[in-house]
C-alpha cells in the first residue's frame, strides 16, 4: 500500500487528543476528524431508541442500517458532524449520558465496522489529523505520523472536571477519575480494536506540558517529515 501523509493522534480520555490534534490541524492545514464524536453521535442515537448497549448489544447491529453519521465540509477545512442530516449538537454527544455508554456501544464489533469505513473515507478529503483510539493501529495503520498523547489519570481527571457540560451536577475529581478509568479499562480491554500504542507512534505524555507545546512539538515533526 502506498505511504498515506495521515496524522493520527491516539490516547485515554482526556488527555488532550481532540485539542492538540484540532491545533495541529490548523497548524498545519489540514483537516481535523475526532472519531470519539463518532462514536458519541451513534450512542445517543442508540439511548434515544430505548437501547440498553449493555444487555441489548444486538439491537444496536440492527439499527446500523438505517443511521447516517458523517463529516460533512463546512467553512474552510471544517468538518461538521450530522447525525441522521442533522448538525450534531455538543449536548448531545458530549454529555455525561453519553459518556457513561459509550464504551459499551464502541465494543460491538459491527458498530466499529460501520464507523472505520466511514472514517477511512475522510482520507479522500486531503492532509487529515484524525484522532480516537484505534486510529494508528487500525484505522489507518500506514500512517506517515502517529502520536500516542497520555497524561496521568489525576491531570486528565482535573482537565475533564472543569469542561463545560462534560460532567454532572456536582462532580468530584474523584469521581470523575473513576469514570474515566472505568471507560479506560473498557477500551483497554475489548476484544476488537483495543486502545493501545501503535508500535510505530511517537509517545507524548502532555501532564506538564502545556497544549501549545504538544501543539508545536508534533508540529515539528510532521514539518520535518514532510520536506
Ligand atoms: O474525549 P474523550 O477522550 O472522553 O473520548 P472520545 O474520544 O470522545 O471517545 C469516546 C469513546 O468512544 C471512547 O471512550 C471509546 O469507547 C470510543 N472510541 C473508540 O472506541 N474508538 C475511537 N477511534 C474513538 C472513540
Ligand atoms: O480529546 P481528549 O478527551 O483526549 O482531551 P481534550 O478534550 O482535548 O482535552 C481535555 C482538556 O485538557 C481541554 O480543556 C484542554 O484544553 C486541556 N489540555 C490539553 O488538552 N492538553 C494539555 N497539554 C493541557 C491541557
């Protein structure tokens, strides 16, 4: 296959993927997908059906074809995500509902099936970032750059926390250190496209560092690689 000029940017939650790979992006030009919303689209879709991913994993499969999640172009290089030719709202698929199952909705091997074709068309569009969890290993294994971005679970917590609209009424530190290390070990641990390194992506642990040098730091070394 020849070599794809794709940037992946991989990682837990919260540790800062969709901001570095967003300013990579405009650093560099590029288009900016964030597969996670992908994923969150399609949960809320489910949850708004009355499906229960945890014990009804089937009746997810079956609804697949009647959805229509995608990018589509706005301004620019923006790419707006529609749910069902609707605009996706950040209510509907950042919120701490959301959060909770999509995990559980992200392990069904058809649903991961559906959504790595449609991202893997987003390549068409031109230089892409494209950040999630399975990118560097699955979604795009030829990638020219990858980036596998980590933070402790006690930063990625407090950054999570003071996130607008991100978490419940009254959540703790720890409380939402526990939810992040509960949806980790989901996505650590599924049987399809697992969270983890890709063996060729650069490590980059942004706990002290602040985003505008993770930002620049990548930016260097897909500059580098590109001349
Ligand atoms: O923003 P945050 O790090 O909290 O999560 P996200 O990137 O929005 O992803 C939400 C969930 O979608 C993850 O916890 C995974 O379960 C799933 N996901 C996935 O399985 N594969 C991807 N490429 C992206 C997200
Ligand atoms: O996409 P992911 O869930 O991995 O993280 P995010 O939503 O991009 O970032 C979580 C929060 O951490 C955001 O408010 C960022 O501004 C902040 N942050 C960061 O992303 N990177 C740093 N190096 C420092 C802070």
């Amino acid at each position: 296959m020849a070599e794809i000029a794709q940037i992946t940017l991989d990682g837990p939650a919260a540790s800062g993927k969709s901001s570095a790979a967003q300013g990579l992006a405009k650093e560099l030009n590029a288009y900016f997908v964030n597969t996670g919303d992908m994923y969150r689209a399609l949960t809320s879709v489910v949850l708004s059906k009355g499906i229960d991913p945890e014990t009804q994993p089937e009746e997810i499969e079956k609804i697949l074809p009647e959805q229509d999640i995608r990018y589509v172009s706005g301004e620019g290089l923006e790419l707006l995500l529609q749910i069902n030719g609707q605009l996706a709202q950040a209510s509907q698929v950042r919120s701490p509902e959301v959060a909770a199952k999509v995990s559980l909705v992200a392990k069904v091997p058809a649903v991961r099936q559906w959504l790595v074709k449609r991202q893997r068309q987003s390549a068409e569009l031109g230089l892409i970032v494209m950040e999630g969890r399975d990118i560097g290993t699955v979604v795009f294994p030829e990638a020219k750059f990858k980036f596998y971005v980590s933070a402790s679970p006690l930063v990625r917590a407090q950054r999570r926390l003071v996130q607008e609209g991100e978490v419940s009424e009254g959540a703790t530190v720890e409380k939402v250190a526990a939810e992040i290390a509960k949806r980790d070990e989901m996505d650590m641990n599924r049987a399809v496209s697992p969270l983890k390194p890709a063996e060729d992506a650069i490590k980059v642990d942004t706990s002290d560092l602040p985003l505008e040098e993770v930002i620049s730091l990548m930016a260097t070394i897909v500059r580098k690689g590109l001349s």
